[in-house]
C-alpha cells in the first residue's frame, strides 16, 4: 500500500488542511525516493530514513508536523536534478 499511496500522491493538487498537506509531503517523498535510491544522485539521506520520516509525520495526521518536513524534502529535491543533468 504505501507504494500506491506514493504513486497516487504524484496526481495531487495542492489544497488546504490535513489531506492538502498529506498530498504536498506524499509528492515531496516521491521525488526523495527517487533520489535517495539513484546510484547517480548523492541525495543526503537514505530511503530508509525518507520512508520513516514520512511514515512518522503521516500518522501523525499533524499538518505542522507534515508541511516542514515537506519543505525540508523540497530543498534536499531541489538540489539533484541539477546533478543529473551535470550542472552541480
């Protein structure tokens, strides 16, 4: 199941709330999950540890514990296209 949580969250649209939060951190944790698990990307923590915060901050159904984790994801996404792409 949480690999079909984490396709769906792919569809999402950013709306308000608990669920519009729990979209907006799904979509960041793919994009970690990607990088985390790219042999070409030096993404600074491991799936492992992407899967768990996430799972962590979704149980808690907390949307103040959710959106900075999002961002913090965001920053870390932000940064490994660039090395794909061989620009970093």
């Amino acid at each position: 199941r949480p690999v079909r949580r984490y396709c769906s969250a792919s569809r999402s649209r950013r709306d308000p709330g608990t669920d519009g939060a729990k979209r907006i951190l799904l979509k960041q944790a793919v994009a970690a999950l990607l990088g985390a698990t790219s042999p070409d990307v030096d993404y600074p923590i491991t799936a492992a540890t992407v899967t768990s915060q996430v799972a962590a901050a979704l149980a808690s159904n907390d949307r103040q514990i959710m959106l900075p984790l999002s961002t913090a994801r965001d920053a870390h996404n932000n940064q490994w296209p660039a090395q794909l792409i061989g620009y970093a």
